[in-house]
C-alpha cells in the first residue's frame, strides 16, 4: 500500500511567492527520493501551504523524512516555526 506525507508550512506574512520559488528550486530533490511517486503543493490558508508526497510503501515514506528537514531547515527565514510531516497509509489513483 503507499504512504502519503503532509507537512502543512506556516509561511511567514508577505512570503508566499518567495516560498514557492524555494520550493520549486528543491525539485530536483523528487527524482532522488527513492519511492517517492510524486509531489504537490498547495496554498491551504492566506499564509499556509499544504505539501503532500505520495510514495511507494511506509518504509519509503520514513526513509525521506531526512531530506524533507534538511529542506525545512533551509526555509527557515521563510516559515513561522518548523512545520510536522506526518505519514498516512494511503492510495494513489491515476
């Protein structure tokens, strides 16, 4: 079964746009993590965004958890405080 994470990103006022940038300069990262299906991104609130990974199994999930703080933790001057990844069993359907 796959494995879905969440981290939901409290962005700090007046730096969303900046915030996608960033993002968008890490996706090179999706096609190293082993297992990792696909990714999305979504503005959830005025300074919120939403990511969601889909992976291959749990174990896949876990295992990327390092490169998603590593991330987080270049994006400090971006966000309110470190957001929390969480990992949900889950299904992918194309």
């Amino acid at each position: 079964m796959a494995a879905i994470s969440k981290i939901v990103m409290n962005i700090k006022p007046g730096r969303i746009d900046d915030a996608y940038k960033f993002i968008d300069s890490k996706s090179h990262l999706v096609g190293e993590i082993e297992g990792l299906i696909g990714m999305a991104v979504a503005k959830t609130g005025e300074n919120e965004l939403t990511g969601i990974g889909v992976y291959e199994s749990q174990d896949a999930a876990e295992a990327a958890a390092p490169v998603s703080q590593e991330v987080f933790s270049e994006m400090a001057s971006l966000i309110t405080s470190m957001p929390e990844r969480g990992v949900f069993s889950g299904m992918w359907v194309s």
